[in-house]
C-alpha cells in the first residue's frame, strides 16, 4: 500500500521539488499552499493551509485523512526567511517568522500525532536549517526560530516514541529556490549604525541562495529517510563546508568561531 505524505509550503521551491520526486516514486502526496486555486501546475493535490492558523490545519489534516484514510508521513516544510539587525527588525515581524517557523510546524504536528497514534505507526520530519545551529548575523531571528524546532524535535521524539512513531529534523544549506523573494527584508536604513555592513551582508546572502544547491538534493534525502525504519534525529543537507561549520562549531573555542563568522561576513 502506497504511503500518504503530507507537505507544508508543497506548491514551489524545496516542497515541490519533495513532493514532485515522491509522487515519481509512487507515493500518494498531498502540499498544501494558503491559495491552491491559484496553482495551476501541481503533479500532485494542494490542500489550502495557513501554518498560522489553528483552524485551518486541523482542518487540512481532517481532509487528508477523510481523503486517504491514513496519515503516515508528515513533512513540515513550510517556513520563511527574514534577515536584519535586531534592533531594527519590528517585534511583529519577529513574531510573524516564529508563528510561521515554530509555532506552525508544532501545531501541525499537535493535529496528526492523534492519527499516528491510533495506527501506531507514523514519521513527521522537520525541515529546519544548518542556520539554526549557530546564530548568524542578521539571521539572527531565522537562526533562533529553526534551532528552537531542532530542540522541540528533539523533546517530542522521545514523547512518542512508544507510540511507534519517528520524529526527525532535516537541516538544508542554502538552495537555489525563490525563498529570497519570500524573505522578510528589514530594510536598509540610510544613516543607520547597520547601513553599510547589513546592506554587504544582505547581497551576500542573496547570492548563496542564487548559487545554491538543486533542491532535488533535498528530495533524495527526504526519500532516504522515509525508506530508513529507524531514523537518526538529525540530518544535514547541503555544501560540505556548510556542514563542516557545524562540526567546527562543536570543537572550536567560542570566540575563534565567532570570528570566524565575522571574518566571513566581513563585520
């Protein structure tokens, strides 16, 4: 029998290239977009969902098992990007980016763990960042929102486990998707203490993801992972030395990393 995967965010970037490649593979995938009407070039059905929004994902996750009868993979996908100094960035639009990265995926999770556990069976992976594992500058918010979800990852796995279900975080790199368009930016202020390094920093992220990896990557590993009855609790997808700054994070003195980062940021 054909597994039933739910993606978060399924209708563009690394959630339709996930949910393109599983649907290739024979698995019946649901994505879900907060305007499905308005995708017209789906492989596979969207369902309209609202990470933010309570009502909206319980239902959502009714429909999916009305539809299939079954849950078994849950992909939380769906996230933003926002990027500024701290002191500048409106506190409503670091709620916003919490609501949509952490609170979204925990309530999604909250909505199918009943069915999971009544088939006694079930995976819920979470894509988080390689960004989550240190704080970057002017990525700050985004650093704190996807390491908060590795941690209640890591919390809920164990929670469930004797249900027989997984739990897993998958932490990409930058890759070539149209996240920048989505990101929020807080602007570049004219005379600001920020003006000249955060407006560097900001093209340099840019063009990371511009020159990232193919989001197939991603696909693949998610599909590794789906085929693997005991997955580890954390993955990492990307560049080596995107990887490798995670490693050098665990072992290097805290102030040799911190100016490490700077050194590559130019700060």
């Amino acid at each position: 029998m054909s597994k039933v995967v739910l993606i978060t965010g399924g209708s563009s970037g690394i959630g339709k290239s996930i949910g393109e490649f599983l649907h290739q593979k024979g698995f019946v995938v649901y994505g879900t977009s907060r305007n499905p009407e308005k995708i017209t070039n789906s492989m596979f059905p969207l369902v309209a969902l609202d990470v933010r929004n309570k009502e909206s994902i319980v239902k959502c996750v009714a429909e999916v098992i009305h539809k299939s009868g079954r849950l078994d993979v849950v992909i939380n996908n769906a996230g933003v990007g926002i990027t500024g100094p701290i002191e500048e960035i409106p506190t409503e639009e670091i709620k916003n980016n919490f609501e949509t990265n952490l609170f979204g995926p925990i309530e999604v999770m909250k909505a199918v763990l009943p069915q999971m556990r009544l088939q006694q069976s079930g995976l819920i992976i979470n894509v988080t960042s390689i960004a989550g594992y240190m704080g970057l500058p002017y990525r700050g918010v985004y650093s704190a929102s996807k390491g908060a979800l590795e941690l209640i990852t890591e919390a809920l796995r164990m929670e469930v486990k004797s249900f027989g279900i997984h739990i897993t975080n998958v932490a990409p790199g930058d890759f070539a998707t149209n996240i920048a368009a989505g990101r929020y930016h807080a602007p570049v202020v004219k005379g600001s203490a920020y003006e000249i390094t955060y407006g560097t920093t900001l093209k340099e992220m840019d063009n990371h993801v511009d020159s990232g990896s193919n989001p197939n990557e991603m696909a693949t590993a998610i599909y590794g992972i789906i085929q693997d009855n005991n997955p580890k609790i954390h993955y990492k997808v990307g560049a080596f030395m995107q990887k490798f700054s995670i490693v050098l994070k665990r072992i290097l003195p805290d102030k040799i990393y911190e100016k490490m980062l700077m050194n590559h940021y130019k700060l």
